[in-house]
C-alpha cells in the first residue's frame, strides 16, 4: 500500500506538470501562428472553428499518447505486483475495463485542458498578422522598479524587471518547478523517515537498540511462556557477563476471535514477554495495570463497537477470556487491528501464529560505533541467531517497502531533470519569439550576445531561487499531506514525526533544479544569436 500510494502521489503531481508543460506548448504554438490565426480570422472564420482546427490535432496526440500509455498500464502493474510479498493477496478483477475507463477520462480530461488553453485565438485580430503579432498598445506602467534607482548591472536588472513586470507568466513556471522539487523532496522525507527506526511505536512495538530473529517458533508450545522467559533471562545473563548489560524482549502475535455484544471479528492480539505496558505507546487512555485488562487499535474499536471502559471477550482454547479496555493505540501491523494483552496475562502459546524478532534494549545507552561494535560481539555469541540489526534496519525490514520507495526516488529524480529540462526549454523558445523584436533592438544600440545570454539566463535562476526557498518552507507540511493519509490507511492515527536528509534536502536536490534550470535556458538563449539588429524593422 505504501508502494501504491506514493506511486500515486507521483502520478498525480506528474499529471499536474505534464498540464503545464501543455499550457506552454498550446502557447507557444499560437505565438508562433499569429499570421495564420489573423489571417483565418480576416477571411471570416470563427473563434469556435479556429479553436476546433487546433483541438483536432491535441485530440489526435491525446489518443495516441493514452493509447500508449494504456498498453504500457499492464506490464507496468505485474512489474509492481512483483514487487509486493508474495503473502498478500491483491485483488485485481476488471483490471482492463478499469484501466480503459480512466484512459477515456484522462482524454477528456486533456480535451476540457486544451479547450480552455485555446482562449487565447479569442484575443488576436486580423491586425495582429500586420503588426508580427503586437499591438503595439501598454496603459499601465510595465513595472514596479526602476534603472535609475537601481544599483544592478544591465542583465540582472533586466531579469528581475522582466519576473516584476509578468508575475503571471513567471508564476506558472515557478508553480511546475515547485511541483517537481516539492515531489523530490517528499519523497527524500519519506525515505528518510522509514529508515531512520523512529517507527518503531507505530508497530505497537517497545523501544530496542537492535534485534535479531531466533528459533523462538520453537516455543510456540502449551508451556512456550515459560521457555520463553527462561530463553530471555539466559541471553540477559549471558550479555551481562559478555560487558553489555541489556534487556531481551519479544512479542508474540495471536489470531483469536474477539467480540463485543453483538459485533465479533478476528483480531491480532499482542503480548510481550520481558517488557511492562507502560513501555509501549498508546493514543488515549491508561496502560492496562493488571490482569483482566487490554488495550486496543482505534480500527479494532470501530469494528467491534467498543470503547475505553467496554468490556471484550477473546475466545481461547482454554475458555472465554473477558477484558476491560484502558486504552487505545496504533498500530501498522495486520492493517491497523490488534488487540495487546497484560504482560502477565495467561494465553496458551499453543495458538501462537508469529513472532517478531528479539529486541535487544542496552541499559548503558551505547552510541552508534559501539552498538555496530556489540551487534558484531552477539553474533560471535550467538552464530544461530539471523539477521542482527539495528534499530533502523530491524524497521526497514518490517517494511518490507523501503528499498522500492528509494528506488521509486530515484526515478523521479530523472523524471524531474527531464520535466525542468523540457519546461525551461519551451518557455525560453516561447519568450525568444515574443520578444524578437526586443532583442533585436538591445543588438541594434549595441549590447553583446553575452549580456543577452546571461540576462535571458538569470530569468529562469531567479525563478528556481524563488522555487528552492518556497519548496523548503513548504516540503513538511506537504510530506504531511500527502503520505499522512498513506501510514493512516494502514492503522497510523497520530502525525507522522518526520526525519529529514539534510544533504538531500538543502543541498543535492536544489541544485539539481538551479544546475538544470540554468544550463538548459542558457543553451535555449544560443537562439537569440540568430536575432539580427535588422529585425528591429518588423516593429510596429
């Protein structure tokens, strides 16, 4: 689910894009086609027709283009498929006619899209095919600042003049970089966060410095609680004598029937051997204090009707079993279910169903090079034991998903590279054929190419500056927005307590975007030297 979730987030925000580089290309288009618009519109041609001329052709592309993608919709999914645990069951009936439906509504989509990018042939006349598609025409000021006041060179000045005088134009490319380092920069989070161990509570699991997984399905027998207890106080002997003072812990999972009045369903149900309640985190309510008490997921409480103070009935081999819940808490494991017994509460470990691996929590509070130190040390102690890790292992591992999210990271890495690449590119172009007469005219009293390349360049800079600050203020509430309701989806209640990459974050990402922005606009404005001083003779 965290797979399919972030997948969608990314295509949602690549939609977004894909819109905008649209925008640009429909206007584009139209600047580039003024002659022939006011000339369909001189010999009488309506709006509507003109209109429906360019809808044919972006119907045309949109069909192709979704046809494609549609093709590519399948192998793409058994590639996903793959790539979730083979012990979960995914339901994918009507996949065909579900994929058909929304490729027939992203075509509509784009049609409604380019009908309103089209507006614009509303606004030129006849005249504009004269005039190279100016009027000619200002009544307002062109912008807020002034050379004379100002004490920046020509080409800064210039580029900033331009962002002022057109906050329309330079805030839709502002809002596609937003989206795409936005992107980035949630998914750095989320990545960060799922293997920096802090989601330990969110399992419903005790705090632990490292874990390893041991042959204790072995003790899943009718007196496995007392062999149990014996296995954990023998590896805290044998740790104390080995100079590292810790306490063992580990959970056992059951799948027990539980009801409340009339509501009854199967439940997770949780018990931890070497640990109290209070060591665990819960939402509302009291730690369960003694036997006969039980604390519960806000999603088995919904299911079973039940509340802080209600009484439960788990049915056992060994006879009903009837808990009062102290409190709720959350849980991911088992999708939000599950029910944590009393640490003394008696349960025949015969119905045991699974174990999650040992937890080992130091006493002395080692640091990091001398808990990778001692996790080695265990090894040599224990060579039966698998997979020894450390806290941000151990929870990456129960995510079973991380190394796929980093890996869905990495492409939209590449995918954002291009989409800036491409945006910057045809704004640019977009911006050379609009203002031609322009720029011939700063040839014509004599500024340089060069002057003209770094003015044309330091536009877009500017506006990925704007871009890196507005995404970095933004990137937590938006990482909050959007893979909130994907840890809720499989029994998160509380925030998320994120954990950022600084170096991804401040310093790798937002140069991808400047180092990007700022090459391909500067081989974009090479065009201006086709430009001559000559041109000037086309301005009206």
């Amino acid at each position: 689910m965290m797979v399919v979730g972030i997948l969608l987030v990314v295509s949602l925000v690549l939609v977004a894009v894909a819109l905008v580089i649209l925008r640009f290309s429909i206007t584009f288009t139209l600047s580039e086609e003024f002659r022939e618009i006011g000339v369909m519109k001189a010999i009488g041609l309506c709006d509507l027709k003109i209109r429906g001329l360019y809808l044919v052709k972006y119907a045309a592309l949109s069909v192709i283009g979704t046809a494609a993608g549609l093709a590519l919709s399948f192998p793409f999914g058994e590639l996903l498929v793959s790539v979730v645990p083979s012990s979960i069951i995914i339901n994918n009936q009507n996949a065909i006619f579900s994929n058909f439906i929304c490729a027939v509504c992203m075509v509509g989509v784009i049609m409604l899209f380019c009908y309103g990018c089209t507006g614009k042939v509303g606004k030129m006349s006849p005249i504009d095919a004269v005039r190279n598609g100016q009027t000619g025409e200002r009544f307002r000021k062109k912008s807020v600042i002034s050379l004379g006041k100002s004490k920046l060179p020509a080409a800064p000045f210039l580029a900033l003049n331009d962002i002022v005088s057109s906050p329309k134009r330079f805030g839709i490319i502002t809002f596609a970089f937003f989206l795409c380092l936005s992107l980035l920069l949630v998914l750095s989070t989320t990545v960060s966060t799922a293997k920096s161990g802090t989601l330990f509570n969110v399992f419903g699991i005790a705090d632990f410095d490292i874990s390893a997984k041991g042959e204790v399905m072995e003790l899943m027998t009718e007196n496995g609680r007392e062999k149990l207890k014996e296995y954990l106080l023998d590896m805290e002997e044998t740790l104390a004598r080995n100079g590292m003072s810790a306490r063992c812990i580990q959970e056992i999972m059951f799948k027990l029937p539980v009801s409340h009045g009339e509501n009854e369903t199967s439940v997770a149900i949780y018990q931890g051997t070497g640990t109290t309640a209070d060591m665990y985190e819960y939402i509302e309510g009291t730690p369960p204090q003694s036997v006969g008490e039980a604390a519960l997921t806000s999603l088995s409480a919904d299911r079973l009707k039940a509340n802080i103070g209600d009484t439960i009935t788990i049915k056992t081999i060994d006879g009903d079993k009837k808990l009062i819940i102290t409190a709720i808490f959350q849980s991911m494991s088992y999708m939000g279910e599950g029910v944590r017994l009393h640490e003394d509460e008696e349960i025949n470990y015969i119905q045991a169903q699974s174990a999650f691996f040992t937890q080992i929590k130091f006493t002395d509070a080692p640091d990091q090079k001398e808990t990778t130190r001692r996790m080695e040390k265990i090894q040599k102690l224990y060579p039966e034991l698998d997979d020894i890790s450390n806290r941000a292992e151990s929870i990456s591992n129960l995510l079973k998903v991380v190394d796929t999210i980093d890996t869905v990271k990495q492409m939209v890495v590449v995918l954002a590279f291009i989409l800036v690449v491409l945006i910057t590119v045809l704004m640019e172009r977009s911006f050379i054929v609009k203002e031609q007469g322009e720029i011939a005219l700063m040839k014509a009293i004599g500024i340089r190419n060069g002057k003209i390349y770094a003015y044309h360049t330091l536009r877009f800079v500017f506006v990925g500056c704007m871009t890196v600050i507005a995404a970095e203020l933004f990137a937590l509430s938006l990482t909050h927005l959007f893979i909130d309701p994907i840890f809720k989806m499989m029994g998160m209640e509380l925030a998320v307590d994120y954990v950022i990459n600084p170096f991804e974050m401040f310093l790798v990402f937002p140069l991808v975007i400047l180092a990007t922005t700022a090459a391909s606009t500067f081989l974009a404005s090479l065009y201006t030297k086709t430009i001559a001083a000559l041109d000037t003779a086309n301005i009206e």
